[in-house]
C-alpha cells in the first residue's frame, strides 16, 4: 500500500495549486505514484494555459476502480466509502469540476460514483481530452512547438466503450501541429482491449502480454510513429506489448504530446 502522505510528493516546484478553486484535477493513484509523467503533463499544461486548479492532496482516496473492476465492490462496502470520502472531499475544495486524465478514474467517478452512493454528484466530471478539446475550439490554446509525426490512437475501454468518449482525444491530436493523425482499422467501439484492465495485468500477466502484442501489430500496420491512448494503464500494458515485440514505436499519452507540443517538460 502506499502512503497517503506520499500524494502529492510528485509535485515539482515550478507547478502551482491554488488552495481552492473552481476545478480539482485528481491525479489518480497510478499517475500520482507510479507514472509521474501524466502528472506532470496534466499539471503542467493547465499551469501553462492559465488554468487555475486545486488538489485533494492527502484526502484523495482511491476511486476504487480496481476493486469494482475486478467483482470486489460488496466487500465491505469500501468502494462507496472511498466514492462518499472523494466527493466530500472535492465539495469542500469548492470545485464546479473535476478533470481526470486517467480513464479508469474518470469512469469510477462518472459512472460508478453515482451508483454507490444513489444520487448525483455535486460537480461536472470531465476527461482531460474533453476539456482540452474545448479550449481548442475556443481558440485558447498557442501551440509552440511542432511534433511532425504520425500518430495513431488506442480507445481506453473505460473512456471510449464505457462511456462513450471517443470524439476529444481524437479532436485533440488532430490539431496539435505536425501530428498526421491515422486510425488503426480496429478502433472506437470496435477497438481491441490494451489487455490491462480488469485485474487482468496483476492475475494473467501472460494473457495481458498477448493482447497487448496484438494491439500493438494493429498500430504497426498503420506505420504509425506514435501509438497514443488516454490511459496510464493502457500506456503502461502496450509499451510492454511494443518491447515484447521489439517494435520501434514510441508510447505516449495524449496528454504528454500535448505538453510537448507546449513545450512543456513532462519528467
């Protein structure tokens, strides 16, 4: 287990979070402790683009993904308790909206949230790629550098399938300079699953490993510099797919080419 002092250890000196404000960005517990360059992607960009935000910091629970995912949530009812803690917590920071770029958060806060606790939440939940895609619209985001490579991108099944946001990450990419977007042929509701989820990478490694090799032949045959998603597990179960396969690929999250794009640091 790690500890919840630990929660905003990732934090460089050169972001910064407002006491309170209208947005909190739950960082999630794979980007918080594991794969810090999410976090500092996300953090970074809205730090760049005038965004003030604010964090839960120690009092971010789990969103108790995993043990819903994996037929654990009766268990002595902690996935509700860790969706009451959550939403307490956000309301007294006094956010309108929470911003997520990890998929699996992101569904646990939208869809499963509501379900535990039997009533609606306080605030809007939203995807990272969603509230990006808006600002790109608004005209309000000033690329500074160009990535000129070809990009293709993964549908998390938590984001895409389970809530049915396949439109913005897209959006997204397509308009961060020198990006040629491609589609793989299997994609959007039809997409192939990285393999991580459900428990799958912690129980049946070898099963997880397979299908990620057989994700990763799908963007090879795009010819793809890129292979993107908007999923830290995703990232994480495709590039082993990728090393597996010894595939010259590169395996980013939407949110880090966007920093790049910004040119922004994400370590």
């Amino acid at each position: 287990m790690k500890d919840q002092k630990d929660r905003l250890n990732w934090v460089p000196s050169d972001v910064k979070i407002e006491d309170k404000a209208d947005i909190v960005y739950f960082t999630g517990c794979t980007a918080g402790y594991n794969q810090l360059a999410l976090a500092f992607a996300t953090s970074r960009v809205l730090n760049k683009l005038g965004i003030k935000f604010t964090m839960l910091g120690e009092d971010e629970w789990c969103c108790g993904s995993a043990l819903i995912r994996t037929g654990q949530a009766h268990i002595n009812d902690v996935p509700r308790q860790l969706a009451k803690h959550n939403v307490e917590a956000i309301k007294k920071k006094g956010a309108k909206k929470v911003l997520y770029a990890c998929a699996g958060c992101f569904r646990a806060s939208k869809v499963d949230w509501p379900r535990l606790l039997g009533e609606e939440l306080p605030f809007e939940v939203v995807h990272v790629s969603e509230f990006l895609a808006d600002l790109i619209k608004q005209d309000k985001i000033k690329w500074e550098k160009s990535i000129n490579k070809t990009v293709t991108y993964h549908d998390p099944c938590h984001l895409g399938r389970h809530v049915g946001v396949f439109d913005a990450p897209r959006y997204v990419l397509s308009h961060i300079p020198g990006v040629k977007f491609v589609e793989m042929e299997r994609s959007k509701e039809f997409q192939r699953c990285c393999g991580a989820g459900g428990g799958v990478k912690a129980g049946l490694p070898d099963l997880a490993l397979g299908i990620a090799e057989s994700r990763v032949k799908d963007a090879v045959e795009t010819h793809a510099d890129i292979l993107s998603s908007c999923c830290p597990f995703c990232k994480r179960n495709l590039s082993d797919g990728r090393d597996s396969l010894k595939v010259d690929m590169v395996v980013e999250d939407v949110i880090e080419l966007v920093a790049e794009a910004l040119g922004l640091e994400t370590k």
